[in-house]
C-alpha cells in the first residue's frame, strides 16, 4: 500500500517568479471541478477505504498534489529551453500531447526555445541518431492529423550520465519524457542523475501506453482509441464468422500483462463470446474448459468470436527466454496454438468448423486520435508544462479519480496496474459475453 511519504513529489527549489497564469488561479478555491495547489488529491474514494485507515489524520492520508497552474513558478520563462522527447512504442495522441506541450509554453509562458529530439532516447546521446529539431507552434499545427510521432521513438536503454551531459550542453532547462513504464523508469534515472549533480533540470513525464498497465495515473492517453479500433476488428470478426458455418474467430489485441484493451473492445459492441485476459486463469481442456465451452457456444449460436488479449494463456505453453528491446520476455505464440487446439477439438468431435484469425495489433496504435483523446491529451500536457515551471521533477501527470495530479515517477514504476477479476469492469465483461464464471 502507497504512503503519503512515497507520493511527495520532487521540486527543484523555491517558487520566485510571478506565474504568467497567476490571475487565472488567483481567486479559485477547491470545488467539484477544480483543486485548489495548496489542496490534495486523495488516493481513497469509499467511506470504507478511508475507515479503514482507523484514526490517520487527513493531513496524513496517502494523497496526490494536485496539477494545475502556480501562481508563482521555479523557471524564468524568458530563460528557460525545453526539450521533448517520445519513447517505446507508438500509441495514438502521441503528436496531440507534443503539440499541446509547443502551445502552452509559446502562449502562456512566453517560453519560444524547444527542442524536439528524435528517436527516443537514443536522440539524446550525440551521434546516436539525427540531428534534434526546433519546435514551433507553426512546425506544430497539423500534426495531429496522423498518428505516431513527428520526433520518432526507440526502445532500449541509453547512457543516462551522457544524456544529461547533453543536456547541460544543450543548456536544457525541461525535458519532457513521452512514453511507457520503461521510458518512465530511464526519465527517473535521468533526474536522479541531475539530481545528484545539483543540476536544475526539472524531468516530467507523460506516461503513455495503450495497455493502459501504468498504476496510479487513472487512464493513459491513446487507450480509447486503441479499444475503439480493436473493437471494429472485433465487429468484423463476428460478421465474417456469422457468415459461416461452424464459425470461430479469433481476435488478439495486445495486452501483455493487462487485459483492459480486450475488456473494452469486447464491452464496445456486444460481439464477443470469449474474452481471454492474462489475470483470469483458465483452462482448455475439461468439461468447464474453453473448447469445450466454445463447441456447446457454436452448436446453440452457429458462431463465436474470441477476443484474446496477447499475454493471456502463457501458462499453458513454453515459457519463452528471448528478450525484446525493452528487456521484456518475448510472449509465446498462445494465439497459434490455440487456433491449432480449436482445429483439433472440433476435428476430433466430427464438428464443421470455419476458423478466422484477426490481428489488428500494431494498427490499433499507429491511427490518430480521437476526438476525447485529444481532449485528454491536450490537458494532460498542459498540466505537465504547469508542473515543470513550478520546478517539479522526477514526476509524471495522471489523473486518478478524474483529477490531475502529480505523481512520483518511482510510484507508478514499482507495479504494472492490471484487470482486478473481483472488480467491477470483469464482472461487465462476464455480463456481456455470457462466458463461464470459471473456465479452469
């Protein structure tokens, strides 16, 4: 369980300067809509849970600082370069974030001097890629108006003592990380590298991962239009295997340690039977196993889609000791033998059978934005710009219970967020696929 002493965040020094946004914030006090700087966030949102903490004062309470503007502010906006850099995988609102991240500091903060460096981290170690670019609202306008990054991205670490050796050359004042748990963890390395030097470097991040497994920060960007286009995959699934007889299709989303894409996508539309997800064990052998379930599914419905999250049912092949870029396990090919034991089962049950395999995977993050994920994008940065002025560091902006706050970059790092089978989204899930309770 997280501690108020864990969820202090960082700062560079004393706020000095008057913030240019000081009269928008000057006579607002806390509200339904709005926290006050001097307020808190807190982490428990049930009379229960808070009981539970027996006789803690509130001023004791694990809790968040809240985002938002400062009326006074750590950097003189006249003086301060900025740089941005994207990081891992792509996810959709990756350019909505940069863009809004430009607008806020030309338009607010009188901040012009921003640098976009390319390809992850690797574009800040000189030499290890092209050269870094200048950011303008005018480089900034359009944007939006495809997916990916306009800096580029890479995964894998890089030398953090020579990433902030850059950085001082470069006379960066703020860099901002856009990117996963691994880019999260190298943006903590990085200000705890500058911190160590005394160097006034504020880090902030703007975690991003259309698995939505980043603890702590509520939803990440890009996710809703991630499930949204997953589930027009999963649509067409169910047309093509209707169309069929004995049809069975198979639709992996990714999902390495966190379901919540196939959750959603399978909620969206009411065309899943099945949702497989790395937290609900299952089996597929035996009466209460998958395939025995999905034969009596195709007999009483002529048809059935599977939505399978792509590190769901590990358990039930080799494990695998390859490792990715990132120093991730490299998942084994569960959808492969599962299409194949499906084959199988309804072959050894003299059962017709028309089996399809849908995989959106990498589409599904390389589309734009949509319309509420640019909205979710565009506050998000604006609450980092705000953070990092007032000398924040070592932090990421999320929004637990729908209030952006600053959290502690060694927080959301220490454990992957993942679909709780006793909560109330799988219980969603069971209602709308009318699959088994227990399939093990």
């Amino acid at each position: 369980m997280v501690t108020l002493e864990e969820l202090q965040v960082r700062t560079l020094g004393e706020c000095r300067y008057d913030s240019p946004l000081a009269d928008y914030v000057a006579s607002r006090t806390t509200n339904a809509y709005y926290v006050a700087e001097t307020d808190r966030v807190l982490i428990d949102d049930t009379i229960s849970l808070l009981a539970a903490r027996g006789e803690t004062p509130l001023t004791e309470v694990p809790s968040f600082e809240p985002g938002g503007p400062r009326r006074k502010i750590f950097f003189d906006p006249k003086k301060t370069k900025v740089g941005i850099v994207t990081c891992g995988g792509l996810c959709p609102g990756l350019n909505d974030v940069i863009r809004a991240i430009v607008l806020e500091l030309f338009e607010h903060y009188g901040v012009t001097d921003i640098t976009g460096f390319k390809n992850g981290y690797a574009g800040l170690v000189p030499g290890k890629s092209p050269d870094p670019i200048t950011l303008t609202p005018a480089f900034v306008e359009t944007i939006t108006d495809r997916g990916g990054t306009v800096l580029g991205s890479s995964r894998g670490s890089q030398n953090v003592p020579q990433i902030v050796d850059n950085l001082v050359h470069r006379e960066i004042d703020i860099l901002f990380v856009i990117g996963g748990d691994g880019s999260m963890r190298g943006a903590h390395a990085i200000a705890e590298e500058a911190l160590s030097r005394e160097l006034d470097i504020a880090v902030v991040g703007v975690p991003k991962t259309i698995d939505n497994d980043i603890p702590l920060i509520g939803t990440s960007f890009g996710f809703q239009t991630a499930y949204a286009k997953a589930a027009e995959s999963i649509k067409g699934a169910r047309v093509e295997v209707e169309a069929a007889i004995g049809g069975v299709g198979v639709v992996k989303v990714m999902g390495r340690a966190a379901g919540f894409i196939a959750c959603y996508a399978a909620l969206a539309n009411h065309d899943a039977d099945f949702v497989l997800i790395p937290e609900v064990p299952f089996n597929l052998q035996g009466e209460n196993g998958l395939l025995a379930t999905l034969r009596k599914r195709v007999k009483e419905r002529g048809s059935a889609v599977i939505v399978l999250a792509e590190g769901a049912g590990q358990d039930l092949i080799p494990a695998s000791r390859r490792k990715d870029a990132s120093g991730n396990t490299v998942l084994g090919d569960f959808a492969g033998f599962l299409r194949a034991q499906i084959a199988r089962d309804f072959k050894d049950h003299d059962e017709p059978l028309t089996l399809r395999y849908f995989d959106p995977g990498y589409m599904i993050r390389s589309v734009p934005a949509d319309a509420a994920d640019s909205v979710y994008c565009t506050r998000l940065a604006q609450a980092a710009v705000h953070a990092a002025m007032a000398g924040r560091t070592d932090m990421v902006i999320g929004r637990p219970r729908h209030r952006f706050a600053h959290v502690p970059i060694s927080v959301v790092v220490k454990n992957t967020q993942q679909v709780n089978p006793d909560g109330d989204l799988w219980l969603s899930v069971l209602e709308s696929t009318a699959q088994p309770f227990d399939m093990s």
